[in-house]
C-alpha cells in the first residue's frame, strides 16, 4: 500500500467519485490539449487521491446542475493553488512553485502531496467551492476591443461601455492598457499591462478606440485594494502561467491607480437600469461580458435578452446598441467572439461570428464583421 511522504495517508482508493473523476479527467485532456501539462498532471491526480476528502466529494458528486457549466473543478483548482500559494503545505508549494506550462511532474510525489492537502485542508477547498468563480483576465478585452475599432471603422463614435459580470472591473480598464491586436496598435502604448494575443485570420479595420464612460455589475465584486481580493484573482490562474500571472499583477496595480466603477448586484436587474437611462446622440452604447452566460440563472439570462432586446428596437443610427459576448458555444467545443448591434438598420440586431478564441485569450482567430 503506498503511503504519503508523511508515512499517515493510505492512498489505496476506499469508494469511487464517479461523477467528479469523470469530470476531472475531461478537464485534464481538455488541458493537454492546450499545452498545459502541469494542469493536466493535477487534474489527473485529483481525480486518483480525491477520495481523502469525502466532504468534498459529496459536494461535487450531489451537485445540482452541470459541473462543467458551474465551473467547479475550476473552483477546486484554484482553492488549490491559493493553499500552494499560502505556504502552509511546502510538498504542494514547492511543486506548484517550480511548475512551468510544460512540467510533468512526479505522479508519485503530486499523490503524495495531494493526498495531504485534500485530507487536512477540506474545509478551505469546501469554501472555494461555494465561492463564484474570478477569473477576470484582462487578455479577452481583445476581442472587444477589435469589435469596437471595426465599429469605429464603420462610422466613428465615442463607447460608453457596460460590462456584466465584471468581477473586480480590470476589463474596464481597456482604454489604460497597451493593446497589440494583429498589426494594429490601440490604448496607452506606455502601459504595463500589454494585451498581445496571437491573431490570426482577418486584421481588423483600424478604427478610432474612444471610451467615455466604463462601469459594470458583479453578484460579488472583489476590490484588488483589498490584498485578499488581489489573491484570490491570482489563485485562478493556472499554476505555471507566468505570463498571465505578471500580466494580472500589473492590471492590479494600475486599477489601484485607476479604481474601475464596480457595482454589487443582478446583472439583469443593473442592466435594467442602465439601458433605461437615456442615451447621449452619437454616442455607441455597448454592453460586454465574458464567460459569464454559463454562470447565470435561466431565467436571468433570458431576461437579459429580453432587455437587450427591446432596448434594441428602440437603438437609432445616432444612438447604436452593441452586445459584445465572449462565450462558450452551445456545446462547449469553442469559444466564440459574437457582435450584435441595433440601429434602425435593415440589418439590426442580427448577430455576427466575429471570432474564435482561446478561453483565455491566447490567441484569436478573427472572422470580422463585414459580410
């Protein structure tokens, strides 16, 4: 029987978890499909010691809905990481410390390790898996800002811009970054935080990129001035993203310079609101969310589209609607870039493919808006 480095946890499987191995396992292939090796060696090893914690299982296994949909193996990774981060478990650190992309660690050690955290450190993970999921990467406003150039192509006009789900407001912050979008160059070219995905397919038209007014709307908004807020947004990054975990430290440090306007509440209730205020002429009004949908309740989602909806069929030339969605596509095989704009047009309100995407932006490949 093998036993962790501290010689007191059997890892001999004692019941199976079946709907959470399951799950674990189509997220590790989903990793190894985007070259994050670590993560997939993770996913895999959970999926083998989740046993030790059988709170947890019970949790994951009596789930009321989809667990894919609900993000929770996403929620589970990221309570990880934050114990890794903490300290407080120095086999766990010291492998999530030396993990690059790349890295295929010792299965032997990662059980091991493993094994003790999920058995001593349960009741932590039961917390991350109550939370909402925080990703809040700064890396997707790409795709709304190469919407808003082609639009400004188009017919040049300032954005007022609504986000839903907003998290701690660091996409609102778009116009403060430097954004490299295929050949085309937008933002503050001085900024640390540079957005430089990997484009392919079309070059957007360079259109103007002029943002007046920037506020969403989260159900639990976190505040980076707030040094537990700040970790948490770290502790959803994948272990071994370096790249993204520098790109989200400068962000956080700029929003602490530039605090983004984040109110707590519904989104469909917020939006509410918002479209029902009135709208300056000649300025686009656009409303932007990413990996949001998946999160909301039915009934909230069908009342956003019916908002949009009819604020649309109320949109003029002078005073356009725009919805920017970042989101997985009904059978979560891609994540798709999709524009809709109102404005009394014959072809208002019809929405485009704009682009395909990483899920964390990685790289684009853009279809555009023209037909």
């Amino acid at each position: 029987m093998q036993t962790t480095a501290l010689g007191a946890l059997p890892l001999t499987r004692l019941r199976p978890a079946l709907r959470g191995e399951a799950q674990l396992l189509l997220e590790a292939a989903k990793a190894q499909r985007f070259g994050k090796h670590f993560v997939a060696a993770l996913l895999e090893s959970l999926a083998r010691t989740l046993w030790q914690a059988p709170a947890l299982v019970r949790v994951i296994e009596e789930w009321p809905g989809d667990l894919a949909s609900a993000g929770v193996i996403f929620r589970l990774n990221a309570g990880l990481h934050a114990i890794a981060r903490s300290g407080r478990f120095p086999d766990l650190q010291a492998l999530y410390t030396a993990a690059e992309t790349a890295t295929i660690p010792d299965p032997l050690q990662l059980d091991a390790a493993l094994a003790v955290v999920l058995h001593d450190a349960e009741d932590d993970l039961l917390l991350w898996l109550t939370g909402p999921t925080q990703t809040n990467e700064v890396a997707r406003i790409a795709g709304l800002a190469a919407a808003l150039m082609e639009l400004s192509a188009a017919r040049e006009m300032p954005c007022s811009l609504l986000e839903l789900g907003a998290s701690a407001g660091l996409n609102l912050n778009l116009a403060h970054y430097d954004l490299r979008i295929g050949s085309l160059h937008a933002g503050d070219g001085a900024s640390d935080v540079v957005i430089a995905p990997q484009w392919s397919g079309r070059t957007p038209r360079p259109g103007r990129l002029a943002i007046v007014l920037a506020e969403g709307v989260d159900l639990s908004p976190l505040d980076v001035a707030r040094p537990g807020d700040a970790e948490r947004l770290q502790a959803y990054i994948w272990p071994g993203e370096r790249e993204r975990s520098e790109r989200l430290r400068a962000a956080i440090a700029l929003a602490r310079r530039h605090p983004p306007r984040v109110e707590q509440g519904s989104a469909g209730l917020w939006l509410a609101r918002q479209l029902a205020a009135p709208q300056a002429t000649g300025q686009r009004r656009v409303v932007f969310h990413s990996m949001v949908l998946q999160y909301l309740p039915e009934a909230e989602r069908l009342s956003i589209e019916r908002l949009l909806s009819a604020a649309g069929a109320r949109a003029e030339a002078d005073r356009p609607l725009v919805r920017v969605g970042l989101e997985w596509n009904e059978g979560r095989s891609a994540v798709e870039v999709r524009v809709t704009e109102w404005d009394g047009s014959p072809r208002s309100g019809r929405p485009r493919l704009a682009a395909r995407c990483h899920p964390y932006a990685e790289w684009f490949e853009w279809f555009g808006l023209e037909d």
